[in-house]
C-alpha cells in the first residue's frame, strides 16, 4: 500500500505529498520520490523539511531510513543542513525545462529535439574568485560589530577619514607585521574597498570622493612626490604585468590609459630579468595568479633592485597570501623594501568579498598623493564595518577564523587531487600549495573542450586561456582554473562529482 499526504502542517503550516511503493527499498524510494519533488519545483527553495522522526513516523518507516535518504540528498547538493535551522531544500537553479527534465531522468526525448541542444544550467560553481560565503563567521562578526558599537566615540558617525579608522590601521599594522613579515606604521596605511579600488586611486587621472573634495598632504605627500606621475595621478604607465592575470584589472588599467607590458612565466614565478624602462610592475609574489607558485627568491631580490635602480615601484597583490597548504609561509615582498613596495590586500578572500574591505601599505612618499586621491571625505569603506574588522583582528577571532578555512580548504584541495587521480588520471592538478583555486593542465587542444563539457555537467568554471595577457610571447598551455573554495561545504561533493564526469575518459569531446 502506498503512503501519501505526509502533513506536518502543525510544525511547518504545509502538506508534503509523497509517493513511495510498497515494502522493499524504502531508502531509495523515499531519496528518489524528494529528488523529484525537488527537481520538478514542487518544493520550491528554502522549504524545510520535517524532522527525521515525524517524516519516519508519517510514513511507517526507520528514523535511520530517513536520515539516510536526506544525508544522500545532502551530498548531491539537494538539500542542505544547518544546526538550528533543519534540512531545507537547497537554493539553486530554476526547475529544468519538460525537455532536459525529460533526459535528466532517463525518458526518450522527443523526435524534434535536437541532441544536446543546450547545456545543462550551471547547478555547481567552481569558478574563482570568492571564498565559502556560507562559512561567514557571522557570530564572531556580530560579536565585534556590537562592541565596535558599543565603544566607538560619536566622531566615528561624521564623515570618515580618507585614510581609514585608526583602529583598524594600527591593527592592520600589527597583524600585518605578526601573519605576512610586512614592515610598515599606522601612518603608512591607507584603507580602500579592495585591489581594484586601489588601482583606480594609484593610476586614476582623478580618483577622489565624488564630491571633488582634495585633502591636504599628509606623511611628506605632495604632487612631486610621485616621480612622474601624470596630472592627477599617483602612478602611471608603462606597467609591468604578470603574462597571466586578471583580465578584469587590465581592463581597469586600460581604460585609466595605463599600458600593460607582459613578462612570461616560468616554474620559478614572473620573469622580472625581462623588466626595463616600465615605471612600475605589478606582482602576486606569495601565490601567482593563477598558475601557482611563489616568486623565487633570487627574482624577489631582483625586482626590488629594478625597482631603486630605475626609481620605480613594485605592486604587490597580496590576495590570499594567508592560504598556505605544504610550504612554509612567503613572507610579503614589501619587507625587501618598504620604500620601493606597494602592498595591498583585502577580507575578500579571507572573510567576504561583500565587505568591501581593503588596505594599501604605501612608501612614505605617496601617502600623501593616495589621500588627495581619495579625496576629504571616506566614501567607500564604511566605518563601522572598518571597526568591526578591527576588533575582529585585536580579539583574535580573525585568526582563528583563517585557521579555521584554511584547514577546510586544505581538505577540499586533497579531495579535488585524490578524485582525479582516480578518475581523470591524465589531468595534471598544479599550484595547489597555497590559495583557493587550482589549475587542471590539459592535453594540448582540450581546454575549450573541457571548458563545454563541464558546462554540459553542469559546472561553471574558466578556461586557463582567459587569464592570457594577449600581447604575451609565451607559449600558450591548455588548462582549467578550479576554485575548489567557492561551493559551500554541502555542495561541495557533488560540484566535484560533476567535474571528474566531465573529465573522466570520454566526458569530452575535442571540437
């Protein structure tokens, strides 16, 4: 006899109809009719689900039957499941078309739809960029905001200091120094809302607040200071560039009028022997982005050599110096030369890319530019939000938040290289001692393949080809950039079990 109309109106004020056979595999009846509730739309996103013990009871069966058809439904990325809050059904994309719904379980498309006419949406992303979200240490975070609140003088609600609240510089300062070997003082940094923020202020015709306030000079600024810069510019091109890199920031910089001069990649990091009349090069020394790997010593002396021989600067991109797996820490560039150096970093890998959180730890020289940049007036990093990190830094929270991640990102990576191991023995997984993405090398000619038939299963990811500085003379590898960080914890299995069927033996077709 078949049960029905399981009603948990009294805990959830709604009914769930499920259709489950007779006796005999009642696991498996019980996680494919959920499955099919879901993928269809009838239970819509967010719908919690009943308790292991009234759906169990409900319908007659073990309460261990349950948890095990909702722990599968889990880990295929169905539901999700969260201490206080129950098992819900998981938010992600539309509800399949008839068509694809059609394939996706098995029955005969009809005769006027074309084979794999249109990918599968993308249900799994392992694109880069962004940690987990959901592991946010929202109670640590509520905890520092509320006594950031709690202790701030009435000044911190006028409008904010260009340069950043001195809490959270001094506390920049001191961790800084403590986590990444940087040698600086409160002074020397100025806040901003991320990498991109302080490209525009460095290399901007005008920067400033929007208000076309200038502040005064501070910290032996001056215009003159700059050494070359243009008319409202701290810095200006020619600038060095890795030959693989955000396309987003080359774009900033182009649109700025700054031209970017690749230098090729080896095994030991960016060819800085290549360096010569650029006034500046911009550098990700602890993890290059995003082939991997650390610049190596003798070139991290190097550039700094260019650097005063030339009167140029060096920009360090320290963008997830703090993820380090099977080697020592690299310590921050900027302490070979703190007068030759421009750190900058952000929470954006660490805590949030919502933040909008970020410093520049500058030479003494621009300091004062980068303020009349930004102009009189804090119109980007909010001041609370900039309290908050500080006390989230003071307390200790922030690092045991890093350690946390870093432990669980160190775990997806392992399960990453061990899944394709087995089942993609000819993808070679590289720069994964640090960070929170790695790269697939492929066989020559593979990546767009690749890159479609993950897109096919589901996934969202980027081809190592659209890192490719176009004006760069060196030779192209075939390959596929995996931020193994970006899926929550919940759905992180299945995202990988879609990945190796799309690169598994067969999973691809050379176009």
């Amino acid at each position: 006899m078949a049960e029905s109309w399981v009603n948990y109106a009294e805990r959830i004020g709604s009914d769930l109809h499920l259709e489950l056979p007779g006796p005999g595999g009642r696991r498996a009846a019980l996680t494919a009719a959920l499955r099919a509730a879901v993928r269809s739309g009838r239970l819509a996103p967010g719908t919690r689900l009943p308790p292991y013990r009234s759906l169990a009871a409900d319908l007659g069966v073990a309460r261990n039957t349950v948890a095990d058809a909702y722990a599968e439904l889990v880990a295929e990325g169905w539901l999700t499941a969260r201490q206080g809050s129950g098992t819900r059904v998981a938010e992600r994309t539309p509800p399949l078309a008839p068509a694809v719904a059609a394939k996706a379980s098995g029955a005969r498309p009809r005769a006027c739809a074309p084979r794999d006419a249109r990918p599968l949406p993308a249900r799994h992303d392992l694109r880069q960029g962004t940690p987990d979200v959901s592991a946010f240490p929202r109670s640590a975070w509520l905890a520092s905001y509320r006594r950031a609140l709690h202790q701030a003088p009435n000044e911190v609600f006028g409008p904010g200091d260009p340069a950043g609240r001195p809490e959270l510089r001094a506390a920049l300062a001191a961790y800084l120094a403590r986590a990444r070997g940087v040698r600086t003082e409160p002074d020397r940094i100025v806040v901003c809302s991320g990498f991109a923020h302080a490209l525009r202020l460095l290399f901007g015709s005008g920067g400033g607040s929007g208000s076309g306030d200038r502040g005064g000079g501070r910290g032996g600024g001056g215009r003159g200071a700059a050494e070359g810069a243009g008319e409202g510019q701290v810095l200006r091109g020619p600038l060095a560039v890795e030959a693989y890199g955000l396309p987003f920031h080359r774009e900033l910089l182009a649109a700025q009028g700054v031209r970017t001069v690749p230098l090729p990649l080896d095994g030991h990091g960016a060819r800085v022997d290549r360096l010569s009349r650029e006034r500046a090069v911009l550098l990700t020394p602890a993890h290059q982005f995003p082939t991997g790997g650390p610049l190596h010593a003798e070139r991290r002396a190097a550039v700094v050599d260019w650097a005063r021989a030339r009167g140029a600067v060096v920009l360090e991109d320290d963008y997830d110096g703090e993820f380090r797996y099977d080697r020592r820490p690299v310590g921050a560039l900027q302490s070979l030369d703190p007068e030759r150096v421009i750190l900058v970093g952000s929470v954006s890998k660490s805590l949030s890319p919502a933040l909008r959180l970020g410093w520049m730890v500058l030479p003494d020289r621009y300091v004062g530019d980068v303020l009349m940049a930004k102009g009189e007036r804090e119109a980007w990093a909010s001041v609370p939000d900039q309290l908050a990190l500080a006390d989230l830094i003071t307390s200790g929270a922030y690092d045991r938040h890093v350690r946390r991640m870093r432990q669980r990102y160190r775990g997806r990576r392992d399960r990453l290289v061990a899944a394709l191991a087995e089942r993609a023995p000819h993808v070679e997984v590289s720069g994964v001692a640090a960070g929170l993405h790695a790269v697939l090398r492929l066989p020559r000619g593979t990546e767009r393949s690749a890159v479609e038939a993950a897109a096919r299963h589901g996934v969202a990811l980027d081809g190592l080809a659209e890192f490719r500085h176009p004006d760069t003379d060196m030779p192209a590898h075939d390959g596929l950039v995996v931020g193994y960080a970006t899926p929550s914890e919940h759905a992180y299995g299945a995202a990988l079990e879609a990945l190796c069927g799309a690169l598994a033996p067969g999973g691809t077709r050379v176009s």
